[in-house]
C-alpha cells in the first residue's frame, strides 16, 4: 500500500487528488467502505476525471519567483516562436475505424500534415509500431504522455530490444506517478534496463518525434491523446518538417538533460 508524500506540495495534491476522487460518481467497485491513502482507480477516465479535478483545486502559484518552467529548466522565452509553412494538410476522419492501421495508411510528405481523429477503437501507443513501420529504418523516438500502461511499457522495450527504436526518451506526469505507481516503476525500471532515457515530472504535453536513422525526414506527432486511452475523442497531427522537429527537440533535451531519472 502506498504512503502519503512528505513534502507540502505533494501533500497539497495528494489531498486535492483524494478529495477530487472520492468526489466521482459512486460506484461500488471503486469506492470501498474503508479509505485508502491513494483511492482505488478501476477506468482511465476515473483517473483523468481525478486528475483533473485535483489541480483545480491547487493554488494557481505558489511562488511567483518560481515558474514549473523555471524548476524544470524549460523556457518560453528561450523556445520562441515557431512558425512554418505548411505545403499540404490532409484530414481523417477516424470515426469508425477499426485499428490504427486502417487510418495511419502513409506518412506526411515532406513539408505536409496529416490530421485524424480518435474515437476510441485505438489507442494512441498503437500508432508508434505503424509509424515505424512506414518509416522502414530505426528511428530516435521522443515521447511525452500523461501516463501509460504495463502493455505500452512492453511494447516499447520489445522495440528497443528488437532494434526497431534505436533510440527511446520518455516522459511521463508526476501526477501519473503519484496516482498508479506500481505502473509507473514498472515503466521507469523495464526501459531503462533497455537503455532508455526517463524523467517524471509536471509535464502535460502529449508529442513524439520521430527522427530516422538515415534521411532528412523528421517527423512530429502533436496531440490532446495519452499513450493510454480515456475513452475521450482525441485529435493527432503529424508533420514532416525539419524545422518544427528541431524547435521541440531543443527545448525536450534540455528538459531531459536537467530532469531524466538516474538509476
């Protein structure tokens, strides 16, 4: 059983997490008669619907000297702006589709992107094996979710293993951690015994970035899904453009460089 964190702004969300959850519609197989320190999550939506609500509660700022951005060596004013021109955009409506498969059917072109809808038949973390796949070559993959599964975290290190990821960081929420940290360990310790680089932290951008071990391609997946479905309707993007790839990939190495766990 999980304990209680220690320090004022882990127990700040741990209370706002709990109070939020247990604020859930009631259904028996969730909430017990006797309370747990963290509440029993049996559906990803009861996670997001907690989640959620917890940091609504949370004061806005507790340290107006000390941004998140700050702490976690990220800066807006650094990034910039970023802007390209996008040749081509192409729309899917994934509505009805059976697997990923059927909808991810090609790339973006160069310069070109592609845009589809979730409607819950897949999962996000489906697509990563089928992007590779058009790829055709290892690639260096950058990915920054919520949270994932146990099957997810299998997925990716079979692909390490296999060669097919020649390259993997990942990035998941702290929030995550702090609410199912069973899954959360399981991920940290099964991939970077497969080389990968992890941190857990207050992030809440969901990307991959694609780079091919040989060619110019560079391609971005930027999206409102998580690796794990919620059974939400989600948007996906995907770009190939060398430019967009290089604006997150500095601001991401910086944030990994400053925050990746050492085991």
């Amino acid at each position: 059983m999980n304990t209680p964190p220690e320090n004022v702004s882990e127990v700040s969300f741990y209370r706002a997490f709990k109070q939020a959850s247990w604020r859930l519609p009631k259904n028996p197989l969730i909430h017990q008669s006797k309370p747990f320190p963290f509440p029993v999550m049996k559906t990803d939506h009861d996670l997001e619907s907690a989640l959620c609500a917890a940091l609504d509660t949370l004061p806005k700022c507790r340290n107006a000297a000390a941004t998140i951005g700050q702490r976690l060596g990220v800066s807006a004013r650094e990034a910039g702006l970023h802007s390209h021109r996008t040749r081509r955009r192409v729309f899917h409506d994934g509505r009805g589709q059976v697997a990923a498969g059927e909808l991810v059917t090609r790339l973006p072109a160069k310069g070109e992107t592609v845009h589809f809808l979730m409607d819950g038949n897949f999962r996000l973390s489906d697509v990563i094996p089928i992007i590779q796949q058009h790829i055709g070559q290892p690639c260096r993959l950058t990915i920054c979710t919520l949270g994932l599964n146990n099957d997810t975290t299998d997925q990716l290190a079979a692909m390490l293993k296999a060669g097919t990821l020649a390259e993997l960081r990942l990035a998941f929420s702290s929030y995550f951690k702090a609410s199912d940290p069973d899954t959360a360990v399981y991920a940290v310790q099964t991939l970077t015994r497969q080389g990968a680089t992890v941190a857990v932290e207050r992030l809440h951008a969901k990307l991959q970035l694609y780079q091919p071990a040989k060619g110019r391609a560079r391609y971005v997946l930027e999206t409102s899904s998580n690796l794990r479905s919620c059974q939400c309707v989600e948007v996906v993007s995907v770009t190939n453009d060398p430019g967009l790839y290089r604006w997150h990939d500095q601001w991401l190495t910086g944030f990994f460089n400053r925050n990746s766990i050492k085991l």
